[in-house]
C-alpha cells in the first residue's frame, strides 16, 4: 500500500514521467520527448521507485494505478 507520504514525495517531473512510464513508453522515447538525456530519466526512475519501495517499473505502475495516483 500506497501512504500519503510517499504520494506528497512526487515531484511534478516525477510524476509527469511515472505517466510516461505507465502508458508504455522506454526511456529513450520518454528522454527524447521531454528534451533531457536518458541518464536523467534512469535517474528519475529510481527515484521513483525508491520512492514506492519497487523494484521494477511494473510495480510502481501497479501501485500508482491502485493507488489512483495516475
């Protein structure tokens, strides 16, 4: 489960790209259409799923959607 906390812990880029993530696209799309490199964006995913104590993007992708977060 989802806490507050960790839904008030996202960023607004972060969540931006958690959306990206959840509709399917890699990181290189997802770093070509926000204009920033593909480290920044591997940098934002683990992030994102430190955050959401995830290992894998699926998992944040499944918590967010449960949560209603995206």
């Amino acid at each position: 489960m989802i806490t507050d906390d960790q839904k008030n812990l996202l960023t607004e880029r972060e969540l931006q790209i958690l959306r990206l993530i959840a509709e399917g696209r890699t990181t290189p799309l997802i770093a070509s259409e926000m204009n920033l490199s593909q480290e920044t964006i591997k940098w934002y995913r683990k992030r994102i799923m430190r955050k959401f104590s995830a290992s894998t993007s699926a998992e944040v992708v499944r918590k967010a959607i449960r949560e209603e977060i995206i």
